[in-house]
C-alpha cells in the first residue's frame, strides 16, 4: 500500500485549516483595526432574539457583512433600517466558520444631512400615518396654570429665559426636570421627564404641572436630533398633560413639534404661550367689574322707574272699589223688596183658598174614577194572563209527548254508547302505551342490571318478616321470630333461633334443589349463631 503513494516532491510547509483561517484573521485584524465605510444597509430585520444585529453594507459593486453586538446595539443615536446610506465605524474580521469576513461595528451614523432627512422625513410619514400629529388628539392649554413644568438644560439660556418671561407675564410655580439636550441620551432623557411629570399624582407632595414646556435653544439637524427620536415623540402625544414645544428656531422642526399639543416658535414664545400677562388680566378684571358696577345700577334704575311708572298708571282703592260697592248695595236693596213681595204672594195664594164641601167633594170624585180607571186596567190584565199562560202550557205539553220524549232517549243512548265507545278505546290505548313503557323499562333494568332481580341473581337474599316489611338491621330480629327469605328463584320461611341457629323451610322445588347432599352436610358448631 506505502508503494501506492506517490512521494511529495515540493518543499512548501503544509497548514491546516484552522491554522490558515486563524492566520488569515490575524492578517486582516492588523491591517483594518479602525475603518470607516461607506454604505447601504441591505438585509435588517432588526435585532436578533440575543440582541445582535446581523445585516450587510452594499454598494453598486460590492457587498459586505457587517454585525452589530447588543452593548452597542444600545448605544445607537438611531435604529438602523433597510435601504439607508449609513457611515460605519469600527474592525474588519473574518468569520472562520464560513470563510467570511465581516466588519464588526462599533459606530453607525446616517451618511451625511440628505440621509438624517430622510429618516425624519420616513419617521415623520410613519407617526403620522398612525394620528399621533392628528389635530383632533391635541389638548388645550389651561388658561391660567398654577404648575409649570419645565424640561430643559439647568445651566443654558434657555430656562433662564423661560422663567424671566413667567416672571414678568405672570410669577407663579414653576419645576424645571434637568435632562440633556444633545447627544445620544437626550432623547430617552426628555422622554423621561415627560413621563416622570405625567407619573406625579395631584394634591402629592410635588406639585402636578398644568402643562410642559419641552424647550431647547437653535443649533443644527444633528444638534437637535435627539428631539426627533420615535419614543420621545409617542411619549410627548401619550401625555395627559398638555405640552408645548420650544425646540430650536422659527425654521427649525422636530417630531417632537409635531406631536406637542402647542408649537412656540422659541422658548420665550413657549412662556407666553403658557401664562397670560397679569397686569393685563387685572386691567381686564378692574375694567368688568366697573361693568358690571354699572350694569347693576343701570338695571335698579331702570327697575326703579317702571315701578314709579306703574303706580302711577294704578288707580286708587277707592275707585277701584267703588264699582263693586255700588253693585252690592243695590243688589242689598233689591234683596230686601224681593222678600217683601214673595211674602205678599204667599199670603195672597193662601187667602185665595177656600176648604168648602163642594171642593172637598169634587176632589173625591176626581179621586174615584181615576180609582176607578186603574182597577179596569189591573182587571183586563189579569183576564188576558190565563189565556197567556195556557198558550204556554201547550206548547211545553207538545215537546213532552211519548214520542217525543222517545226520541230524544234514543239520541241520549246514541250518544252515550258512542262516549263509552270512545273511553274503551282511550283507556285501551293508553293501557298499551304504560304497558310498554313497563316493558322497555324493565328490559332497560335488566340490561343495566338495575333491578333488585339481577342482584338476587348474583347470590343475594331479601330477609322480611311476617308482614312483608324488610328487615336491613340484625338488631332488628327478636328471637323465634318468622322470617321469609326472597331468592331468585323463590321464597323461603325461616326462623330466628338468637345466639342458635334458625331453621329455614324452603318454599319453593327449586330451593330444595340446591339443598347440599346429606353426606356432605358439614357439621353444626356448637355456641356459633347464624342469621338462617
């Protein structure tokens, strides 16, 4: 087999591949420590379940894979995404796994002031698309504060100014939250002062603010990008305190303008948006109050008058009264000559009467034939009601006749026989129905073994007395004592015997069936009891 093999003739030094791989590595580490490259990320998905980044730089020519490690995944200004022109800071190395090499990132920028456009520009159609800059979402800014906070840099000149022109317009309370407003802390700072204030409870012991000033002094696209950041700006719409935005110029936007409650153009603008002057509001108030001063005289004045003037156009009580008076009066007097006259006719008509015989006998007569008429009429109505009455009876003996009576016996035995007819068959189809219910509810216990007669089946006995009451307890048995046992296939009497034993008489061939043989009999204990 050696002889098979052919013999090397070169001189060159044999590596491994792990050698040549680590040899590689080294060579590239040494040469590209530090690199800056140029490129667009191609293949993001966003960070990985450990929290690295994998993605690649391309260009229109070459391509090159790039990983970001989770600490500095977190450091990151912005968050990558696919498509953007970026700036990458760090060391090329190779991947001995796959024969790679690969830029280990340890910086990433957007290329340059077109690139940090269009992301805003991408952020901003983003946010907007889900209504957080939507005008219907905005809050009104409360009249007059009592709290304001303030989320600006202590030591610029910002908060300075801000609170010269509070000072001057209105002084009232006013908590500032120190936060950075530049690099790459600033936006995830300012977004915790918006949340920290919006966490504070009313009537605690730090005053809640009524509404927010974000401010922040001018300067570049990058100086103010931390107010750009997607968080920041879903923080600053989610507040339930209203906000006011003062970052940067008149020219300069951010997200965070867009999704404030109120835009100042600079943070003094911010102050007077917040609190109105109060020498103007006292004017104003002075000024209502001698409004309303006068408006309150002029109104008794005016109430003042229309009285007088109604009175005056009011008459007097007398001569409101003199009408009526007038009226009870006469109506008096004629009151007084009416009963004078109603008493002169009374008087008249009685003296008129005369009580004379011949008057008293005309009565009597007018008396008598109305007497007279009455008993006729009661005479002709009692003649007529016989023949009534007779009328009746026979058309009532008609409908009582033999054969009429007959008939109307033969339709009630017609109509009986056809109602006992109908009750046989009633009762017979209802004795069909419950007997067939009986036996699909006799075969359903004998198919379930249910019933007390597959139990006897089985071995078992029913023990009841004399009277057919079942015995369940044997403190229930007195001695001597007549006992029937149920089997399966019959009954059987015994007798209780107490501490002997019973006697038990079959009662059935079939129990005497199942009698042992009597040379097999097994012979009685003497002092044992048995039930049987």
């Amino acid at each position: 087999m050696d002889d098979l093999i052919p013999e090397s003739r070169t001189n060159a030094a044999e590596f491994t591949v792990s050698e040549i791989s680590n040899a590689l590595k080294r060579t590239v580490e040494d040469a590209y420590g530090n690199v800056r490259v140029r490129g667009e990320i191609s293949g993001y998905r966003g960070p990985h379940s450990s929290g690295h980044a994998y993605f690649a730089l391309k260009d229109d020519r070459a391509r090159l894979e790039a990983v970001v490690w989770k600490g500095t995944m977190s450091r990151l200004r912005f968050r990558p995404e696919e498509g953007m022109e970026v700036i990458a800071t760090g060391r090329l190395t190779t991947y001995p796994g796959s024969s790679k090499y690969q830029i280990v990132i340890d910086n990433l920028e957007p290329a340059g002031a077109g690139a940090l456009m269009a992301l805003l520009e991408e952020r901003k159609r983003r946010l907007q698309a889900e209504g957080l800059f939507d005008p219907a979402r905005k809050q009104l800014l409360p009249f007059m504060p009592r709290v304001i906070g303030v989320v600006t840099s202590p030591t610029g000149a910002v908060i300075r100014d801000i609170l010269h022109r509070i000072a001057d317009r209105f002084p009232l309370h006013v908590l500032v939250w120190p936060v950075r407003v530049q690099g790459e802390t600033a936006g995830a700072e300012v977004a915790t002062a918006v949340a920290g204030f919006n966490a504070l409870e009313r009537g605690g012991a730090i005053a809640r603010p009524d509404v927010l000033i974000v401010a922040r002094g001018g300067g570049s696209l990058e100086d103010l990008w931390g107010f750009n950041d997607e968080a920041l700006a879903r923080t600053v719409a989610a507040s339930d305190i209203p906000v006011i935005s003062a970052v940067g110029h008149e020219t300069d936007w951010t997200l965070v303008d867009y999704a404030a409650d109120v835009r100042a153009p600079t943070p003094t603008g911010a102050a007077e948006f917040a609190v109105p002057v109060k020498a103007d509001l006292e004017a104003t108030l002075a000024g209502l109050f001698a409004r309303l001063n006068n408006c309150v005289v002029r109104h008794i004045d005016k109430r003042r008058q229309s009285m007088r003037a109604a009175a005056r156009a009011l008459p007097s009580p007398d001569t409101l009264l003199a009408i009526p008076r007038r009226r009870f009066d006469e109506a008096a007097g004629r009151l007084t000559r009416g009963l004078t006259a109603s008493t002169e006719r009374k008087r008249a008509r009685l003296g008129a009467l005369r009580l004379s015989p011949a008057t008293l006998l005309r009565r009597i007569g007018d008396m008598r034939r109305h007497a007279d008429r009455d008993s006729q009429r009661a005479f002709n109505a009692l003649a007529r009601r016989p023949e009534a009455c007779r009328q009746v009876f026979t058309r009532l003996s008609g409908r009582l006749r033999p054969e009429a009576l007959l008939r109307r016996h033969a339709d009630l035995k017609i109509g009986l026989a056809r109602l006992q007819r109908r009750a046989n068959q009633s009762e017979d189809a209802k004795l069909t129905r419950l007997r067939a219910r009986l036996t699909q509810a006799d075969r359903l216990l004998a198919t379930l073994k249910l019933s007390h007669q597959s139990i006897l089946e089985r071995g078992y006995a029913i023990v009841s007395d004399a009277q057919g009451n079942v015995v369940k307890r044997a403190a229930e048995i007195g001695a001597g004592q007549a006992l029937v046992l149920t089997f399966a296939d019959g009954n059987a009497t015994a007798t209780s015997g107490g501490g002997d034993a019973a006697v038990a008489t079959p009662a059935t061939e079939a129990s005497k069936a199942r009698q042992k043989p009597a040379g097999k009999e097994r012979p009685e204990k003497s002092g044992q009891g048995s039930l049987f």
